[in-house]
C-alpha cells in the first residue's frame, strides 16, 4: 500500500512496484485514511511518506506497524537525523529518501516485506548509533522522580520556539521548514507529553526551563 499527498509521486511509486510484479492493493493521500484502508486491507508492506495531512505519518506509522503483519517503509524527502529516528521509534522498519532510483525501491520494498531493516546509506549507521546511546544512558525524570517523554530534537526546537511565542508560520521561517511539517511537530508534541492545546504546550516548556534555552 502507497501513502503519499502528493497524487503524481504517489501513482509513479504505485506504477513502479506493479510493474515490478508487486501487488499495490490501496493508496491514500491522507493519515486517516491511510489508518482506515490499511486495516480494511492488511498489506505486507506499507510504504509511506512522512508529511501527511490530517494525520502526521509517524502516528500512521505508531498505530500500523506490526499490526497484522504490516512492515512500514518510510520513503520521504526528509533525511533528518530528527524525522529518520522518530519513524525507526514510531516502529518504521526501513526508511529510504525519495533520491532513491525506482530499482532500491522495489529491492527495498521486497526485503521490508520479510522483515529486513532497510535504510538509506549512511542512515543506518546513524539509528544504531543513537540506539547504543539509549541503551548506555539511564531514562530522563522529572522532579518527582517520574520518566519524561522523550522528544526528539526538532520537536524540542519546535515547542521551544512555540513557546518564546512564535507563530507556526514564523517558526517554519526561522527553521526553515514547511508550516505544515511545524504543525506536525507540534501535534506529535502534544500527543507524546498527553497534553491539549498551544497554552499547555506553553506551561509545559516554561515549567522544564525549555523557554530559555
């Protein structure tokens, strides 16, 4: 199953994988989309983009992966160390960028499909670096002793901004990222810390000293 917003790179990559033999069963454009026809559908392999409306594709990838047998396969524009550990995380068994040729594709499409780890060169090296930094460092708490959720760097960038009371869209301008892609973060922010709303994001930031970093 292909999950990508834009409809012509979406068609392309699901034109790639048939021709290639493969068996594209849905699409979507959209997270909760993707959610509801995956499900309906049970594929094997998902591969899905990062960006997406309505749902961001790190809680696609959150609520799918593993479900019935389905494997993700990130395939985004995005090479970030920030947006490659938080899919991995979120349960991505490979991540490959969009420079990839329509070949890795379909290469990385049947190894994801049995369970190898596929990932872009230079990426893997760079997820199992952080996961031996995780595994020699003790969980972060927070005053009272209970464990902080862990955000990932940009998502830090993003409420720390957020917080000194920036606009998303001058936020996307300072980080030279899209609004969409700051919305995003801050959705996932909210979700991770179980809060509501900019103000608790706020509260949040200023209760853990990230307004003046």
């Amino acid at each position: 199953m292909v999950v990508d917003d834009h409809p012509m790179w979406r068609d392309a990559v699901a034109r790639d994988l048939t021709e290639a033999g493969l068996d594209v069963v849905a699409t979507a454009g959209e997270g909760p989309a993707a959610v509801r026809r995956a499900r309906a559908v049970r594929p094997r392999v998902l591969v899905l983009d990062l960006n997406l409306p309505g749902l961001p594709g790190a809680e696609v990838c959150r609520q799918l992966a593993g479900e019935e047998g389905v494997h993700v396969l990130v395939l985004s524009a995005s090479g970030e160390e920030a947006d490659v550990l938080e899919a991995v995380k979120a349960g991505a068994t490979g991540y490959l960028v969009k420079s990839a040729s329509a070949a890795e594709l379909v290469d990385a499409v049947r190894r994801t499909a049995v369970g190898d780890p596929v990932f872009t060169p230079g990426l893997a090296g760079l997820v199992l670096g952080e996961y031996r930094r995780l595994a020699t460092s003790p969980p972060p708490t927070t005053a009272n002793g209970t464990p902080v959720p862990h955000l990932t760097e940009r998502e830090r960038e993003v409420l720390r901004l957020v917080a000194k009371g920036l606009t998303y869209r001058q936020i996307a301008e300072r980080l030279v990222i899209s609004h969409r892609t700051v919305q995003n973060h801050v959705q996932n922010t909210l979700g991770k810390l179980q809060l509501h709303n900019r103000a608790e994001l706020v509260r949040y930031a200023i209760e853990t000293g990230l307004d003046t970093d």
